[in-house]
C-alpha cells in the first residue's frame, strides 16, 4: 500500500450495513480487541450516540475509530475501556498524523465539536507496536486529563508471589475452581460486595454482561471457587484478548476471603493463561487517577503485577486551529 499524501484520506461515518466490515478489520488491525467489535460496542447504543469513523485511503479502510458525541465532545469511547485509532499494519508515523489532520477538517466540516476525547489502548494490548497515535496527540498538543494506574503481570516472566497466605494442601483440597456459564450467583455476590465496601453497582447489569457472554463466549469467562459443599466463595470474571488476561470484576464472601480463596484461584488462572502475555489485575484508583487506593495496588502488586497506565487525553480543536 502507497503511503497516503496529506488530504488524501477520507473519512466516512460508520453505517449499520459495515458491520463485517468493521469487524474484519478489527481483527487484522495491529491494536484492536474484541472490545471494538459492533457486537459489544452496540450493547449499550441506546447511551450513546454513535459516530465511530472508517478512514479511508485510495479506497482502502487503514484506519478506523470508535467513538460518539456527547455535547460537543467527540469522544473515544466513553463506553469502552480504551478506544482510539485502530490502524492497519501499513500505517506509519506520518500517515497517523494524517489521519488526525483529517479528523480535524472532518469534525470542523460535520459536527459541531469543539474537542477530542481520546482514550487509547495501553501498549499491552497491541498485538504489534501501535503507539503512532501517541505521537500524534503530542503534535496536536493534547493534555492529559485522566490517568489510571493498573497493575499487570508479565506472564513471560512473572514476579514471584509476595506476603499472601500460603495454603496447605489440606485446605487447597477443599477448594474447587470451575469455569461457570450461570453469572447470576456470582453478579449478587459482587453486587453486594461493591454496594457495601463502594455504594456503587456493576457497570454492567446481570443481563448485559448475560447478553456480552453469548456473543462473545471465547473472551468473556468466570471462574469461581467452591468450597468442599459447594458454595461459592469467590470469582472473577476475565476478558480474554490476544495478548491480555484482563480482570474485569472480582469478588470474594467473608469466609472467602478468611481462605484466601482468591489468591489460589489467581494463582491458578496465572498458570492456565501461561500463554498469554500480560495478567492485568485492573486500576486501583478513583477519581480519574487523582485518588489511589494504596491498601488495593500493595495486594496486586504483591502478585506480582507492575504499572500500566489507562490515559484519557484531550485535544482542544479551538487551539489546534489557531
């Protein structure tokens, strides 16, 4: 592919008839996941009004973004964890700074935003470096309005396990891990465990992620832990992309947490995703980064997980224009 020239890419507005398209290219693009399929984007289309981008050059979709506008923000995404610019393989440093040229003149000419909100992918997740959008956001002089720290463990050559409880074999034997298809024991216990300890729900509802499952059997799984008679004593529910092993929710009773039921199911879930380059434990702050739960990222971190960042970046379209 001939690298695109400045003003030779176009941008169409994503239409529900692409919708293999979009999803073809998520997959071959070097930093999408399952995330940024139409699958799971359009679960939650009633809270947000879609203006996802395909970018085009000499007819050639090189570049697509998921993404919505709020007031006048052009956003992406606010409904996903990450979002940003997913690029094709041939995409290089200038062709990204095209693109974001021409997102400007596309926005300028269609909308009537006045700002970017933009929220990439942390580098673990690429499936090839893609941090070409970062460049990109310093050319275009974003700041950086929110960041989150999560902690993550490199599955090539894990840290060793610190200060947890060791469990004898007697009570490992006691203990019984399971991959589970029914997520609605699991959904009370863990909103009963955010409501008490937080004051706040799931993101999701029992009946979204139910619905995220079904479409996405391979990526999203919940594990639990039983005890001898069967009761649960804690969970956790992982969405699994090429290179991640992402812990989206966690939760734990009191009498797992006396077991350190958790723990052994970590430790197990660590061993059978060996594979896989990164565990990701998730943030451990509040506040867009401004409040850092020090008691939550110490546990993680003495699992071995180490720093990745989740950045919210905004571009202010009124000051790139000047």
């Amino acid at each position: 592919m001939t690298k695109p020239k400045e003003h030779t890419i176009e941008i169409k507005r994503y239409a529900c008839g692409q919708a293999d398209e979009w999803d073809r290219f998520v997959e071959r693009s070097r930093n999408g996941t399952f995330l940024h399929k139409r699958g799971y984007m359009e679960y939650h289309a009633d809270r947000f009004d879609d203006h996802s981008l395909m970018f085009y050059n000499c007819g050639e979709l090189i570049a697509a973004m998921p993404a919505h506008i709020k007031e006048r923000a052009f956003c992406s995404h606010n409904g996903l964890t990450y979002g940003g610019l997913l690029l094709h393989n041939d995409a290089t440093a200038e062709t990204t700074l095209n693109l974001f040229e021409a997102l400007k003149e596309y926005l300028s000419r269609e909308t009537e935003a006045t700002e970017i909100i933009y929220r990439p992918a942390p580098h673990i997740y690429h499936r090839y470096p893609s941090e070409e959008d970062l460049y990109a956001l310093f050319r275009n002089r974003a700041r950086v309005t929110e960041c989150k720290v999560s902690s993550a463990i490199n599955l090539n050559s894990p840290l060793p396990f610190k200060g947890r409880r060791k469990l004898t074999a007697a009570m490992k034997s006691r203990l019984h891990i399971i991959e589970e298809e029914n997520y609605r024991t699991f959904w009370n216990m863990l909103d009963n465990r955010l409501q008490s300890k937080y004051g706040v729900a799931p993101v999701h509802t029992i009946e979204e992620i139910e619905l995220l499952h079904s479409r996405f059997p391979d990526n999203i799984k919940l594990y639990i832990v039983n005890d001898a008679d069967g009761n649960i004593l804690g969970g956790t529910v992982l969405y699994i992309t090429d290179k991640v092993v992402h812990m989206q929710y966690s939760a734990t009773t009191d009498e797992g947490r006396r077991t350190s039921a958790l723990d052994y199911l970590y430790e197990y879930l660590i061993g059978k995703y060996a594979g896989k380059s990164y565990f990701d434990f998730g943030i451990s702050v509040e506040n867009g980064g401004q409040y850092l739960n020090t008691g939550l990222i110490s546990y993680k971190e003495r699992l071995g997980g180490r720093g990745v960042t989740y950045n919210t970046y905004v571009i202010d379209l009124k000051t790139t224009e000047r």
